[in-house]
C-alpha cells in the first residue's frame, strides 16, 4: 500500500504558516467587515464563478484532458457542466436560505420568540483531489461562497494543468482578499492546515484525512472530510443482470475507476455469479470496444506512482478479463478479478482504480456481516427487485450514501446530502446542505420584556421551591 509522507513539525512549518496567516487575516477582516453578509453580494459572486467557467470552459476540458485522458462529455457532465448545475440550483434558492429562521418557543419562554441565524464562518480553506480536480473544489466553493464565507483554494498538485487554470480562472476574476488559489504539494498544504483558519473542507484520502484533522484540532478550526474507503457492490439472485452488467460497468469504469464512490467490489450471489460476469464482459466491451486503449472514452491512470500500485494488485491468475496495461501510456485495462476472497490484496485497500473484484456469497446475513465487521463505506449500491431485500441491506449496514439499482447517481441529486460516515468521512453537502455545511447556525432567544419570570432567580425560598 502506499505510504503517505508524515506530517511536518509545526516549526518547520513556520515561516509558511506565516505567509499563509496573512492572507487568511485579510479574508476575515474582509468577512467581519460585512461585505459578503448581504445575500446580493453572494449572488453576483456566483454569478460570476459562472461567468468565469464559461470563459475557461474550454481549457478546463483540455487541462482534464492532459492531465487524466479525461473524455470531453464526461469532463463536461461530471465537472463543468456539474458546476453550472450547482450554482444555478443555489442561486435559485438562496434568498430563501440566509433567512434567519423563526422557529418554536418552549412554554417557559412565553411571549418571546426564537431565530437560527446561518453566518459565515470566515476564511474556509478547501482542499481538492486528483480524481475530479475542477469539481471538486468548485462545487464546494459554491458552498462557502453561498454561506459568504471567503476561500483559500488548494487544488491537487498531481493534477497540474487542472490547477493551473484554477489558479488563473479565479485570480483573474477574484481578489484575493476574498477568494484566494494557493497552488503546490505537501508543503503549502501543511502551512494552510497548520494556520487559524475559521473551517477546512478537504476532500482526499482517509490517511491524510486523518493528517488535516489533527492539525486543525491545534485552532479548534471545524472540518468537513470528504474521504474514500471500499464501496461494495451487492447483486442479488433477484436482480435485473442486464441492467446491473450495465450500471456497474459504468460506475466502475468512469475516469477509470477512480472516482470516491465507485463500486470498489462486487458482492454477487453465487447463483447468478457466471451469468452477471458474462454480461460485464460484454458490456465492457460495448462501451470501450475490444481494444479500450484506442477508446476515446476510457481515461488513463493519473500517474505511474498510482499505475504500479495498481498493477501490484492484479492477481493474474484470478483476472476474468483484462488485467494487462501499457506503463508508458498510463493505461490499464478495464479488468475484473474471480474468485476473490476478503483476504486477497485487492480487497485490503480502496482500489481506486479499473480493477473489479468480485466475490460471491450464498447467504445476504453472511455478505452484511462481512460487509459490517469492515470500517463504514462511502458507498454501498444493491442491486434487486426484491423490497424486502432491499430494506433488510438499508437498515443493517451503514453508509455514506449510495443507490438501489444504480451506481454513482445518488451524488447528482442536490437534495441528498453527500458524505461519508465513520472512517468514509464527516459532513456532507450538496445543494441546500452546502450552505448548511459551510453556515455556522446561531440561535438566538428575543426575550419578552413583559413577561419576568421572577420565580426563577435566588434567593430560593422555600416558597419557590414549592412551585
Ligand atoms: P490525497 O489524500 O492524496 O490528496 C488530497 C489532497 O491532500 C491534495 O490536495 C494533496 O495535495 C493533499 N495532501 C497530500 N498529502 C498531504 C499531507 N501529507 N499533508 C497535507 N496535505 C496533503 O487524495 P487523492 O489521491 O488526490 O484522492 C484520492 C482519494 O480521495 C481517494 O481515497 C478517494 O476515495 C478520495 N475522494 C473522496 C471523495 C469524496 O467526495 N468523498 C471524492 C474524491 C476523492
């Protein structure tokens, strides 16, 4: 497995930490100063993001392109056309979020009324992946931005071009006194964890999950994880082959398995087991033709630190099909693996990456409880036609979220909350919970001046004592 480096002393840290400190000082004065309170400010703020995409829109495809193979279609519907999305869904309904809320008032409190207030935090740092390096920043961006908090943007280094336009995208239309890109590795996102920032947004691996949430404890500074983990996929002997042959191979195979919530494994009962392998294979084929390298529409590995560790988990003498790859050209053939058991290789770490496992099992108890005894998942997708299975799978195992029937598509919907739980992360967002995750809720009570209560304060008679 790979290992990540260790995260530097503070002191070593220090001079950064420094440089950082006073961009995000700037941010929180310009934040305290009141500037992104009124919800019109927010508005043209998203207003222009989305005028800022349009005008990159063309070279975000190519950099997606250089740096992971990625398709144009899906460039455009997993990332920008994504984007455009979000921030029309959020600007629809904004005015109505930043309301304070009225909500209800115990008895005791008789003639006094009670609010929840959403304000910024501050200075929001967000912290981006490879695998959807435009979206995944962006879209919670939308967030900060929609809740009036100023950012601090880190894309990932290992998708360079990405964020090199990331970089010029939002400093042409951004001060940095407001929304700032900090571009760079370890190093500039050591010095940002370790800084006072008012909330971090991080989406990546759960090893350095674990990195950023020990260093913000130093500021107390609240934390979103968005992280990974082994995504299981159940196929029961009641399901639709075809379909499911179909949606898994999709799921698993977009921007070549790496995507957080891809099927990392399949669960399949074992009498139905042949049948849903043959119908992947050809459906593999059908989306890639018999040689995907020369497929337009199947992406590369990002890097070959990733391709080796990849390769490295290729049992030859378990791949049903493909299992080979090109180095040089980062390639790795879409592969599914038989007859895996929960102790091979493939099935200790998250695959992320086109390499499908697939185990059977003969009793559903038996695949939950083996699915349980393991840290939560971000995902976990069923497929069946049977509504009982379907509750039994939804109240026994617990995940981030995930599908009946489908792979992947719960994350589109803005109406369900998107995150992890246990080790797979914490905090969600998407739609309205992205200005949620981003708000602080403060509660307020507006007391009656004509209703006092006097019996409450000391001296506590004992006449008080006996109301
Ligand atoms: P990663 O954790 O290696 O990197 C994420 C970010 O952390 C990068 O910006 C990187 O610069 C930074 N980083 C790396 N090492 C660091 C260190 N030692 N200290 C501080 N910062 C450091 O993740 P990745 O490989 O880019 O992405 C893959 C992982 O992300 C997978 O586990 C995947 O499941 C997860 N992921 C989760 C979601 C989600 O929404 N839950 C989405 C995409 C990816």
């Amino acid at each position: 497995s790979e290992t990540k480096a260790p995260i530097q002393a503070p002191n070593e840290v220090q001079s950064a930490v420094q440089t950082v400190v006073k961009v995000i000082r700037a941010q929180q004065q310009f934040v305290r100063s009141g500037a992104t309170r009124p919800v019109e400010f927010r508005l043209r703020q998203l207003e222009r993001l989305k005028a800022a995409i349009a005008r990159y829109e063309t070279r975000i495809l190519e950099a997606l392109q250089q740096d992971l193979r990625k398709p144009e279609l899906e460039g455009y519907s997993t990332e920008v056309g994504y984007a455009y999305d979000s921030i029309g869904y959020v600007m629809k309904r904004l005015k109505q979020w930043v309301k304070p809320e009225r909500v209800r008032t115990p008895l005791t409190h008789v003639g006094s009324s009670s609010y929840i207030y959403r304000e910024p935090y501050g200075s929001a740092l967000i912290i981006g992946p490879f695998n959807y390096p435009f979206m995944l920043v962006i879209d919670p961006l939308i967030g900060a931005i929609a809740a009036g908090n100023a950012a601090i943007v880190k894309p990932s280094e290992y998708t360079p071009h990405v964020s090199g336009v990331i970089a010029e995208m939002l400093g042409e239309y951004f001060d940095p006194g407001y929304i700032q890109v900090m571009e760079g590795g370890q190093e500039v996102t050591s010095a940002l964890i370790h800084a006072p920032l008012d909330f971090i947004f991080f989406t990546g691996s759960i090893q350095v999950g674990k990195i950023v949430m020990a260093a913000a404890a130093e500021h107390l500074v609240p934390v979103v994880l968005e992280l990974g983990g082994k995504s299981p996929c159940i196929v029961d002997h009641e399901a639709d082959l075809d379909l499911a042959a179909q949606r898994i191979v999709w799921g698993k195979f977009l921007n070549t398995g790496q995507t957080c919530v891809a099927p990392d494994y399949v669960l399949v009962h074992e009498s139905v087991k042949a049948e849903l392998i043959a119908k992947m294979k050809a459906q593999i084929t059908a989306f890639y033709g018999e040689d995907p390298q020369q497929s337009p529409d199947y992406g590369r590995i990002v890097n070959e630190r990733h391709w080796n560790r990849l390769m490295g988990l290729v049992d030859s003498s378990k791949v049903a099909v493909g299992g080979t790859g090109e180095r040089e050209d980062l390639y790795l053939a879409p592969t599914i693996m038989e007859n895996v058991s929960w102790e091979d290789q493939v099935m200790q770490e998250e695959i992320f990456g086109p390499i499908l496992p697939v185990l059977d099992y003969q009793v559903l108890d038996t695949a939950l409880r083996n699915i349980g005894e393991r840290p939560k998942p971000l995902a976990l997708y069923l497929f069946t036609s049977n509504s009982r299975t379907e509750r039994k799978v939804m109240e026994s195992v617990s995940f981030g979220g995930g599908c009946i029937n489908d792979t992947i598509m719960h994350l589109v919907s803005p109406y369900l909350p998107f995150g992890g739980v246990g080790s797979s992360g914490m905090g969600a967002y998407h739609g309205r919970y992205s200005f949620e995750t981003f708000s602080h809720r403060k509660s307020v009570l507006k007391k009656s001046t004509r209703v006092n209560l006097s019996f409450i304060y000391p001296p506590y008679t004992a006449g008080k004592l006996k109301l």
